[in-house]
C-alpha cells in the first residue's frame, strides 16, 4: 500500500493505493507520484482561472478562435448539456461574476463593485472540436465540475500504470476503484459531512467502484456569498446546506451536485444515472429513491 498526501488546485488531495499489478518500489512509488503531479499541473496550466500563464487566463483577454486539449471535449459537451438543463444556471461564462463577487485570483473575498449577469453560451461560444471561439474577452470557470473531471483522469493515469485499486480524495470528490473480478474487497466507507459540523457525520455511503462528490455553502463563504452563485440573481442559494451525488464518474457526480443546488433532480434523470443525498437549510434530507447509503436518524 502507498498513500500519497499533497495539495494542489487549492485543495488538499489524498491518494490511497491498495494493490498494483507491478510491485511498487520506492523508486516506482516515487515515479508514479511525480506522474500524477505532473497531470495535475497540466490540467491547471490549461483549466485554471486562478493562473496568469493559463490558457482560460488568455481567453479572458482576447476574442478569437482557440485550440482546446483533447481532453476537453468530455467536459464541454458536459457543460453544455447542463448549461440548458438547468437554463443557464450552471454555466461556465460565470467566471467574471465569481471573480467580481470577491473569489479571485488573489482570493480578496471582497465585492468589486456592481454585479452584473453573465453572458449567454450561445452569445459569445460557439465550441466545434479542438475549436473553442469566443467573440470577446471573456472569462471561464469549470469550477462545477473540473475537480471531478480531474480526479477522473488521474483515476485513469494510476489505471494506465498498473494501479488496480485505490481511492481518490481531492477536497471531497472521491473516486474509488476496485478490480470487477475482486469480491473479497471490502468497500470504503465514506462519511457524508454534517453541513454544520464537520467533525459529524450525518451518513455512511459504501463504495467499491464509483464517484461520489459532496458540494456545500459552507466550505467557501465571505459576506453574503458562496463558491455557489446563482447567475441569475446574482446571490448564491441558500435554500440547500449540503449535496452529495453518487455516479460512475466523478466529473458527473460533481456537475450534477452544483446542479442539485439549483434545479429539481427530475431535470437530470432523464439523461444521467444518479443516487443523491440533499440536505436543505431547515435539515431535513431528500434522498433518490436508490440511494444505497444510510442516513443518521436525528
């Protein structure tokens, strides 16, 4: 077993490996580690809006037409999707007006003057893979669902490495995978974190194989705000204390988590397959009628 314990993307990231096909010696262990910090960064250089040399950082400066990484294809056709299931609520043109409500690139956590609502998707991107064209300067945030998406891909990097099972946390987006053929392994039992105590539980959810991705108002808050804003009202929701969404992948289970703040889960079920966990502000829990989890009786 090897455990790798580190920061990175503004969040404290824990990696468990439980087994590999090739033994893992220290030299291997310390290769692997390195890979895995390497991906990160890349991710950020490209994805980051907290970065000067970032490729959304020079979006943000200048309309035109711009070469996306292949990885991006996954996620904005993601974003896009959600984009009109939720009526622009969850989008990634919502940048500016984070950035504006005081979550900057230097975190002031204060307000830079009026608030003003986002640009319309179909106003000002028009995304044709690799090509992502902008008709002006504007800047993006994938923060509803970047984190999962990069758990995802360092997910496959340990897969494509001969790491069979392991577990993911990155600020609470965790990935777990087990081998199918593998029935003995227990499954990591992970605590739903009590939205107003964090040395709490409110649930246990069990996990072999899967994501499951928590969201909550009070992980990011200065003055009347939240990492949460709706575009709309420019406010952040406060109807809801904590989400959590179980799926196969993380980039899913952390979209649709912000999602769940904002629209009923019948909008997504159509399209994704989803257990869910919703605490509202007066504690009482909704969970999807397949949920598999346990929730604490009060």
């Amino acid at each position: 077993m090897a455990t790798f314990d580190f920061k990175a993307i503004g969040t404290t990231w824990k990696i468990d490996i439980f087994d590999s096909s090739i033994p893992l010696t220290p030299e291997r262990e310390k290769n692997l580690y390195q890979k895995v910090l390497d991906r990160i960064d890349i991710f950020d250089r490209n994805y980051s809006r907290f970065r000067s040399d970032s490729l959304i950082t020079e979006i943000s400066k200048k309309a035109g037409t711009y070469t996306l990484p292949d990885d991006a294809k996954l996620m904005m056709e993601l974003y896009f999707d959600i984009y009109k299931r939720t009526n622009g609520l969850v989008t990634p043109l919502i940048g500016q007006l984070i950035s504006d409500a005081g979550y900057d690139a230097v975190y002031s956590l204060k307000q830079k003057g009026q608030l003003s609502q986002p640009p319309r998707w179909e106003d000002v991107l028009i995304y044709e893979y690799p090509k992502l064209t902008v008709n002006q300067p504007v800047l993006l945030d994938f923060g509803a669902a970047g984190k999962g998406y990069l758990v995802d891909i360092v997910g496959e990097l340990l897969e494509a490495c001969g790491i069979s099972h392991f577990c993911i946390d990155a600020g609470g987006d965790i990935l777990v995978h087990t081998p199918d053929s593998d029935k003995k392994v227990k499954p990591i039992r992970i605590g739903l974190e009590h939205p107003d105590d964090p040395t709490q539980a409110i649930g246990i959810y069990e996990m072999n194989n899967g994501s499951i991705c928590g969201s909550a108002g009070n992980r990011r808050v200065w003055g009347d705000f939240t990492h949460i804003i709706n575009p709309h009202t420019l406010s952040s929701p406060r109807e809801i204390s904590a989400v959590w969404v179980i799926a196969k992948t993380a980039i899913v289970a952390d979209a649709l988590a912000t999602c769940l703040f904002f629209v009923s889960p019948d909008v997504l079920v159509s399209e994704y397959d989803f257990q869910y966990v919703i605490v509202r502000n007066d504690h009482s829990v909704e969970t999807s009628l397949n949920f598999t989890g346990e929730i604490f009786a009060s």
